[in-house]
C-alpha cells in the first residue's frame, strides 16, 4: 500500500534519474566535469586544490545553500498533493485540438510526403522553442510585475548558488511554471497533432528532448554555481551562458532585469534585457537591497504574501476599477465571497422566469431564435398580462414533440420555413385551429387548406450582386442565373438547405420538373466555389471578390447592413440586391409560420396569441426586428424594405412547396447542388 | 443422446489431453441434470439452441439484407422477412456457412431451432431516430429500405442496411434478452425459481435454463476460456488454420450449437485483442465467460433446490460482471466506429474540396457510420436507462452521417421518406466525433479504446512529461 512518504521518496529519487529533469545525475556530473575544466583553464591549479574549490563549505553549507535544501525538500511534498489539481497539458490540448476542427472546418492534412523524421524534428524543435520562449516572457513579468516579483524575490534572495538553487522558488511561483508548462506544450501537442497526426513524435535522447538535453548536457547546472564559465560574445546571444545567468543574480542595480532568458539568448536580444558577460568581472549574489536576507523558512514562504498583499493595498489606493477591487480585497475573506455568492444565487432565483405565477400561461416550441421572439413575446404580455415560456432549438422540437404526446406541455409551436412546418402537420402534431383573424389576416395561399398552420411573414430569396455590375440587365430572373453569361460566378449555400430546396420546388412548380433540374444543373455549373456556409457568407464572398451573384434570403441583407459588426456592415456595402421575376411569376417567398399544438391544455389562449401574430402591432414587429414581410396585406411593409424597392412575389400556393420538396431533393442529390 | 456423446467425449478428450479433468472446468457444457423427477432421457441440463438459432438468423439476415439490386424487390422483401420475424421450412443458413475447410455442421435454422427474432425485439421506443419507433418497427423500417437498395446500401441519404440491422440487433435482441431478462428479472426470487423445471417436463430448472439463454445470446463457443482473443477473433472469420480451434469435439464439422463465435462474443474478442499485451488491455471475453461458468456451477451446485438468497446475491454478482463487461463492449465499438468515422471525413473532406471521387471513400463511410449509429442504438437497449448519455450520443450522431453535399438527415415523415437539411460543417462533425469518443471513455470507462483520435496527443503529451516540481531559472 504506498503511501505518502514512498511515493514522495519514490519521486524524490526520481528527480535524479530522470533525463528530463535538471538534476538527473547525468547532468549534474557533465556539469562538475565541465566546472573543473573551466576552473583548471583559468587557474591551473592542482585538481585536488580545484574540486576543494568547487564543492567548498563556504557555498554548499552557507546559510542560503541550506534554505534552498530545506525549499527544494518541502516544496516536492506540496507539488505532489498540487500535481493532480493543475490544468494538465492533455485538458488544454483537447480543448484546442477541438477548436482548431472549427477554425478549419475538418482537418487538413498537410505537407503529407515529409518523411517522418522531418516532422520529428521539427515538433521537437517547435516544442523547444515554445517552451524556451514562454519560460522568458513569464520570468520578465516575474521580475516587472511587484506582486508578482514578491514571490520570485524568493528564488534571488539565494546568496550562495548551487545547481540546488534552481529549487529555490515560492510554491506559488513554482505554480505559474506547472501553468506555463502546460500552455505551451498544449499549444504545441495540439497543433502538431491536428496537422501531422501520429507523425508528430518526440526526438528524444534518454527519453528527454533532444535539444533540451544538449542544453543541459553542456553544464547548464552551472548557471547556479559560482563557475564563471562564459561562451564567446558572439555566442552569447544566441545561447544563454552560465556565466550570464549569474549576472541575472547579480546584486548590482546595472544587472538588474538582464538575460531572463533559460536556454536561449535571442528573447532577450529581441526584448532588449540582453547583458553579454565581461571578462573577469566580480558578482556578488543576492538582492542587493542592503538588507540582510532571512533565510529562515517561515520568511521565505510567509513575507512574499505579506508584501503581494501589500503591492495590491497600494494598486487600489492608487484607484483601481471596481472589478479588481472586488476581486482583491474580497477575496481576503472567503467568508464574505461566500455570502455575496449565495445572495446572487438567490436573487437570480428570485427573478428567474423559472417561478411559476398565477397568471394565464402559455408554452412556446421555437425554431426561432429567441433574440427574433422576444420582442413579440414582451408586447404579447404587455397586451394580455400572458406569461409565456419559450422552449427553443434549431432541431428536434418534432421529435420531442412526438415522445412527449399527450404530456407535451406546448401550446403553440413557431417555426420558418414551409418543409419543416410541414413536418408538423405530416405527423399530425398540430390542431386544426378555426379562427375568423387569422382567415382574413393570413391569404389564402399562406395557409395550410386544412388550417393547421399559417404565415405569420414572408421572406423573399433574391440576389445579392456586386454593386456596379455591367451585366446586371442579364439578370432578370432566376432562369437568368443559369445562362452562360454567369459561368463561374455565382455563390450559394449547399443545395439540401430547406431555403435553396424550397425555391427548387418553386422551379419545378413554375417550370416543370425537368427544366427545373436542368435550370438547377446550370446554376451549379456557374458556380464560383463549392456550395458553403450560411446566407452571411455569400454576401461576404461577393465582398472578397470570390463571385458576382449570390443566392439570399432578404433579411440576411438587413441584418448585415445594420450590424453593429463594421466588417458585416462593409459586405453589405459590396452588395446590391436584385428582386428576381418581377415581369413574371414574381419572386420566390418562403415563410415564418406556426400553430397550435395538438395536445395543448390552453388552445384558445394559443390561438388568441396566433392571432396577436397577424395584428398591425406584432406584423409590424417582423419587418422592424428582422425586415420580414408582413402577411397581412393591410400591413405595409416597414420603411426600410420598401427603401430596397417595390417587389411582387409570387404566389403559388405555398403548401405545394412541402409537396415539392422530394423530389426538389432528388434535383439536388442528382446535380450536386 | 447426441449431447451425452459429446459431453462423454468431451470429457475424455480432455482427459486424456490434459491428464486431469481441469481443463473440462473450464467447458461450459455437460452440466447434469437437478430437476427434481425428472423423467425424460436428457443427460444433460445446458440448452441454448434457441439463442443460436437467433444468432444463425441474425448472420443469415445481415448477408440477405446486402443483396438489393436498387429496384423495388418483392422477393428479397419476403425472405428477408421470413429471416427476421417468419418461422418453420425454407431457411437455410447464408451465414455462417460452410467456406473451404471450414466445415459448418447445420446447414438450416430448422436444425438448430425453429425461433425468430422479431419476437424478441426490444419493445421500447427508440428516441435515436425519428418517430419514436419500436426496436422492432425499426427493424421492419430498415428492411423495407433495405430492399430496395443496392448492394444493402444508399448512399444518396447515407444508410448500410446490412450493418444498421446487424449492430443495432446485437443490441435489441442480444444484449437486451439477456441483460435486461435473463440476467435481471429471471434472477428475482419469484420468477423462474430453482426447484421448479423451466417449463413442464424440461430436463433444467428455471434458474438453470435462464442463464444458459443468457449465454447462448452472448455467442460465445462453449470453450472459450481454452480459447486466446486472437482465436476467437479468427473463429469468427472462418479463418482455415482456426478450424481444428473451433472443433473441440473433432469431430470434423464446427456445430453451431456449442462450438462457434458470433457477433457480442466476436466483438469482446476483438477488443481483448487490439489491446492485448498494451497498458490499457481488457479481458471482456473471459471475464464475461468465466462469470457465465462460475455462475452455472453455483446452479449445479444448488442441485435443484430453492436459492437462498445469498447464492442469489452471488449470482447476481455474476450476472453484474457480465452485463457491464457487456456494456463495455459495446461502448467500445461506438468509440471504435467514431474513430473510423472521423478518419473517413478527413478523406472524404479532401476529396471534395479537390473534386475528387466521392464514390471510394462514400461506400466505407457509409459502412463505418451505419456501424457507429446501429451499436450506438444497441448501446441504449440495456436494463438501464442511460439519460443524458443517450441523448447526446444521439444528438452528436444524428440521424444520418454528414453527407458530401453537406446535408444530413433531420426526419422521417409519415410515409418514411427521409427529410434531410443543411448539416454542420466538416469540421462540426468530425467534433462530434471526438466528443462521442469522449463520453463513451467519460461515462463507461472503457480502456481498450480503439481506433482513439486523441490517442496521439496523449501519447505526446506523455512524452513531454509534467512540469510538477518547482523550478526556477
């Protein structure tokens, strides 16, 4: 049964012989080899007279060696009880690896003939670099930061260095490098892994990373050692010597915030921190301040969070925001952050919609969005004192639907599109509803014959093209978009979305079913690039150039040209729109609609929200919140469509759109649309 | 009589092979006979013939259901029916059936039982495809869509019949019968007690003739525990140098009946095996049969009395073993499908961005999902309701895969025609993938992990090692 104290000596030994480790005892050996012969080089002194120097009492057993002894042991026992409650470099590499999947839509394959010791390398070397860099940006804010250098004052409070010295840290710092750690070998792992596979590996020698083992097989250990080994000036800014790390520890104010750097020089270089070494200059060790160091344990664990306490007294002094204030000062007591959480819970108890009431209620599936209900929903209330509670998803409310049956607690079902509400009717999950309003509201050919659903707004698929085009007058009508005179120029959303089939329906409707496939084979042999994205993303390829035309719903334009995006606002400003078949059968109208559920329990107050649907006020709402078409025909269409022209829509009953749709599927399927 | 001469001989094989009787403790076959006055001429207690006959069908009606030609096909509608839920004559065995050297004994289901599956067919409704059908209705929806495709398969909507029906009744006959009857209810004090024959005049006692089924189901050969993975892997395949494996008796022929691999057996199998001698290597075949065994001689041992209720307690210890080993498997397969699912969106991905032939990674696509979403069903037709887990399995797969045009598959109206809609991204999908991956490890806890998308990463980020110590530069 292990138990604390094995594993502890278990991982303590382990630090010695572990290649990755700093003081694996291969390293500390290359080291005193290596300080032996700078030392000769310099002294020519006898070797016994040279290892007395090296391991001499005066360093090994001074006051601040021996602190570093006692941190070095008691910070592996905090380390290990910490270890399993870090962010572990699997946990963010995971989540990148998923995120990179959707800022690449999939996962390229890339550079596939490298042989595979190619991309070993450089995954080791990336890795290398990556670790190297993060370990200089996190030790420069280290010593930039105050509440951050009260912790790491810890490390240069070390008077005497040994490779030991390298222990010498404050848990919380020892903290930011397990984090540091992660991040960056997460960054690296996940991006390897997404582009190259199971081609990423490590380059290794005894299991350590190649170019870190070279690092410290050339006695990196002795950067905390009183060796003064130096490279060439030249070399020293690329590679950090020993020599310039001791400057690091200098207790001079002209070393002060020089060579941050672990392996490599060219960080401080860029950064401007550089301090290449001279020759034969003394350094004294420590922090400099003339006050005498405590070494004692209670100090060096204890005074760093006194003196970040009283960095972060001073921060607010100086007026901080609000925000950090809170942060700080109430975080000093878990008590009161304790309280202050659980009154936000409560009160967003309190408010939560959740909290039934007495009133009239009403329960809402939603295919819309709720940022598109809301406002109908709040002038509904306002209106009748309803309260109503929406249930939204972009899918499945059908199915749900269905295996709730007679339990279902919806009322009213809202959805867009003619296909997919139609779904509902198909599976006999709607009432017949007999309403006088929505008869004379909702046009006949707006509504399900059998009264099951009705139009609530129209939407218009019409063309986006590039403002200024010359051959605009060549565009008069969908059939138009076929003709030569597009090839390679027009850009729409994949074929099987119900928007493009349902107007594929409205082709076949108007023209028969086989003009309406050779009229969809047209389109896609002018198209400019894969059929892609959303409606958006059409409007934007026209920005970018990509293509002339594209194939949109209506309001797609409005929401882009009053975005509060200045990008979304720039591809509008490429566009123009085109309202097709105006001489003709009028343009293509697809539709919002909804009904009432079939085992509602309040169908009247249902139906009464139905009909709130088709009044002036809520037609209005759909042209002003989202610039839909409003059914009702004494409505006018709000200001800003009719500022984007007048347009006749075409007809056709639009139940024979769902009829349609199959074999509009089969054209798809069949042209690849 | 016939089995008294096989137990007979078995034993003496062994015998005589071995030089003790331990290796015939590890056969499960040749229980005796505790029915109290007991009258007939059995010699033995073990009978699973029914099960196996459901196994025979479930192979025969899998290979049936990749013969359309793309038409309408009223003939294969009707023998696919008699394999799924018909009865009696004119069934002859399509699979397993005899290949080179590999000789089947039983060459018709009659010879082995006169049963059927659609009787058997889990009876609750399936929420991972539309229109809350029955396990069965499914099943029936599947054949009639079968019958008219081609080659099992449509590749326009993104369905491998063969494979929908094969996995997914695995699960809603298979795994369901056994885990959620045999080995659930029929354990109760009540149902099925021990001192009582099965039925009249059955030479095994209620308790006895339950976990025998149960066995029968798993398919596993009677001597699976003299058997590594890798052979029943290769049993399984029919493979030639594995028949003298599968014919313990040597007799020359493989019975169907006690000697042969089917699906949930080849399965665990095939788990055990791709994670032999690895860190992460499990041992579901054997520890579901040794839990079978061990179980059976604790029914031995009772010698037809009433269980107490602490040798139900130990029986329901086994039935446990075997149920979520079973589980695992299962669990197992969706991950290993989910990997192979992804692997081919990356292929299929390439090929349609470079215009390629969609056709040659389609097929294998199609096949790999109908796999995934036919074990994912199987996976919820267990004795527990698997809440959330099951709903975002389903949501993550879907109803259909992602196609090329990218479509999917959203609906099925009334006259089971398929409703299909703008699907996800590539990349979406290929996440979905990975998180359906995910939760099979996260809430089954399954090891063997074939196929693993991230395993590379893990793999590398081991490599690197932590940065748990404190130190400084």
């Amino acid at each position: 049964m292990p138990t604390f104290a094995t594993d502890y000596l278990e991982q303590f030994a382990g630090l010695f012989i572990d290649p990755t480790k700093r003081i694996f005892v291969g390293y500390l050996v290359a080291a005193a080899l290596i300080g032996f012969a700078v030392l000769w080089w310099r002294t020519r002194r006898s070797p016994r007279s040279l290892i007395g120097h090296l391991f001499r009492r005066s360093v090994w057993l001074s006051g601040s060696s021996k602190a570093d002894f006692r941190l070095f042991a008691i910070n592996q026992g905090i380390m290990m009880g910490l270890a399993p409650r870090l962010l572990s470099t699997l946990t963010v590499a995971t989540l990148l690896f998923e995120t990179l999947h959707v800022w690449f839509a999939g996962r390229p394959a890339v550079w596939t003939g490298a042989p595979v010791w190619a991309v070993a390398i450089l995954f080791t070397l990336s890795q290398f670099l990556a670790d190297d860099a993060s370990k200089y940006l996190l030790h420069r804010w280290l010593h930039r930061w105050p509440v951050l250098w009260a912790f790491h004052k810890v490390h240069h409070s070390a008077e005497t260095l040994t490779p030991f010295t390298v222990f010498r840290t404050h848990p919380v710092e020892g903290l930011l490098f397990a984090l540091r750690s992660a991040l960056s070998q997460a960054v690296c792992v996940a991006v390897f892994v997404f582009f190259f596979g199971d081609r990423a590996t490590l380059t290794t020698v005894l299991g350590a990373n190649v170019f870190l083992f070279a690092f410290n097989a050339m006695g990196a250990n002795l950067r905390h050692s009183h060796v003064p080994f130096s490279y060439p000036a030249w070399l020293e800014r690329v590679l950090i010597s020993p020599r310039q790390h001791q400057i690091h520890h200098s207790d001079a104010v002209r070393h002060f915030d020089r060579n941050f750097g672990a392996a490599l020089a060219v960080w401080d270089w860029i950064g401007g921190t550089l301090h290449v070494s001279a020759a034969r200059e003394r350094i004294r060790f420590g922090l400099g301040d003339g006050a005498m160091v405590d070494h004692r344990l209670r100090a060096l664990y204890l005074s760093p969070f006194a003196e970040a306490a009283h960095c972060l007294r001073a921060y607010m002094s100086k007026g901080w925001i609000a925000m950090q204030n809170l942060v700080t000062t109430r975080a000093l007591s878990a008590f009161r952050l304790g309280l202050a959480l659980t009154a936000a819970v409560a009160a967003l108890l309190l408010l939560s919609p959740a909290r039934a009431a007495a009133e009239q209620e009403l329960n809402i599936y939603s295919h819309r969005q709720p940022f598109l209900i809301e406002p109908f929903i709040e002038a509904y209330t306002a209106q009748t004192g309803t309260k109503i509670n929406i249930v939204y998803a972009s899918k499945g409310l059908a199915q749900r639907l269905q295996a709730e049956g007679e339990l279902s607690p919806a009322d009213v079902i809202l959805t867009v599109d003619i296909a997919r509400l139609s779904v509902y009717a198909d599976k006999d999950l709607l009432a017949p509803v007999e309403s006088d309003i929505l008869a004379k509201s909702v046009p006949e050919h707006l509504r399900d014959p059998g009264n099951r659903w009705f139009a609530f707004s129209k939407r218009a698929r019409i063309f986006a093209v590039r403002k200024g085009l010359e051959d605009l007058d060549k565009l008069k009508s969908y059939e138009d978009l076929a003709s030569e005179t597009w090839q390679g120029r027009v850009c729409s959303r994949p074929g099987s979305h119900v928007y493009n089939r349902a107007l594929i329906a409205s082709m076949i409707h108007a023209d028969g079913e086989e003009a309406a496939q050779a009229w969809a084979q047209g389109v896609v042999d002018n198209l400019a690039r894969r059929p892609q994205g959303d409606d958006r993303a059409q409007v934007k390829a026209i920005f970018e150039g990509v293509c002339d035309v594209a194939i949109i719903n209506n309001y797609y334009f409005g929401k882009l040209k009053s975005s509060e995006s200045p990008e979304h606002r720039e591809w509008a400003e490429a566009a123009e729109l085109v309202f097709p078949n105006q001489d003709g059968r009028g343009t293509h109208v697809n539709i919002s609609g909804g009904g009432v559920a079939i085992h509602s329990k309040n169908k009247d107050e249902a139906v009464r929200f139905l009909e709130f649907l088709v009044s002036e006020e809520a037609q209005r709402l759909y042209g002003e919140v989202n610039y839909e078409y409003p059914v009702n025909p004494d409505v006018p269409a709000s200001e800003e469509l009719q500022s984007w022209g007048a347009f006749k829509e075409d007809d056709m009953p639009i139940s024979r759109i769902a009829e349609l749709a199959p074999q509009a599927q089969m054209i798809i399927d069949r042209v690849g649309w | 009589m016939r089995k008294h001469v096989f137990a007979g001989t078995a034993a003496l094989t062994m015998t005589l092979l071995a030089g003790s009787a331990l290796a015939d403790d590890k056969v499960y076959a040749g229980f005796p006979i505790t029915v109290k006055g007991y009258a007939g001429d059995k010699t033995t207690s073990v009978a699973y013939s029914g099960q196996i006959g459901r196994q025979a069908l479930h192979d025969s009606l899998k290979k049936l259901a990749g013969k359309g030609n793309g038409a309408a096909n009223e003939e294969l509608l009707a023998a696919l029916n008699l394999y799924y839920s018909g009865k009696g004559e004119g069934r002859e065995i399509l699979a397993p059936a005899s290949k080179g050297a590999f000789v089947i004994k039983q060459t018709t289901i009659g010879e082995i039982s006169d049963t059927n599956l659609s009787g058997k067919t889990y009876g609750g409704t399936i929420t991972g495809m539309p229109n809350n059908r029955t396990g069965e209705e499914l099943v029936n929806f599947w054949i009639e869509k079968a019958a008219t495709a081609e080659g099992g398969a449509d590749l326009v909507n993104g369905y491998d019949y063969p494979q929908l029906i094969s996995k997914f009744i695995m699960g809603a006959v298979f795994y369901n019968q056994a885990v959620d009857g045999y080995l659930d209810e029929n354990l109760s004090a009540e149902k099925k007690p021990n001192d009582q024959p099965y039925s009249d005049g059955a030479a095994y006692t209620g308790k006895e003739h339950s976990w025998d089924e149960a066995f029968g189901y798993f398919g596993a050969p009677a001597h699976a525990l003299n058997l590594t993975p890798a052979q029943v892997y290769d049993i399984a395949k029919m493979k030639e140098e594995a028949f003298a494996l599968a014919d313990y008796n040597k007799d020359g022929v493989v019975d169907l009946k006690t000697e042969m691999v089917f699906g949930p057996a080849y399965y665990a199998a095939g788990a055990d095996k791709s994670s032999a001698g690895k860190e992460n290597a499990t041992n579901y075949l054997h520890s579901i049969v040794q839990a079978f065994l061990d179980g059976r001689k604790l029914l031995v041992a009772a010698n037809g009395e009433k269980l107490t209720d602490a040798q139900r307690t130990e029986l329901r210890g086994y039935a446990a073993v075997i149920s979520d080993n079973w589980e695992k498997v299962l669990a197992e397969a969706v991950f290993k499908y989910a990997g192979s699912v992804y692997k081919d969106l990356t292929k299929l991905k390439a090929v349609v961005e470079s215009g390629g032939n969609e056709a040659e990674v389609l097929g294998d696509y199609v096949k790999h999902w109908g796999e995934l979403k036919g074990f994912s069903l199987a996976l919820q037709t267990g004795k527990d309701n698997l809440g959330e887990t099951a709903v975002r399995l389903n949501r993550l797969i879907g109803f259909g895969p992602l196609l090329p045009n990218a479509s999917q598959v959203v609906d099925i109206d009334s006259d089971g025609n398929y409703l299909r809609d703008q699907g996800p991204s590539f990349g979406e999908y290929m996440l979905h993938m990975l998180k359906v991956q995910k939760l099979m490890i996260d809430s089954f806890g399954i090891k063997a992990q074939d196929n693993n998308v991230m395993g590379d990463m893990a793999d590398l980020s081991n490599a690197l090692g932590g940065g748990s110590s404190a130190e400084n530069d």
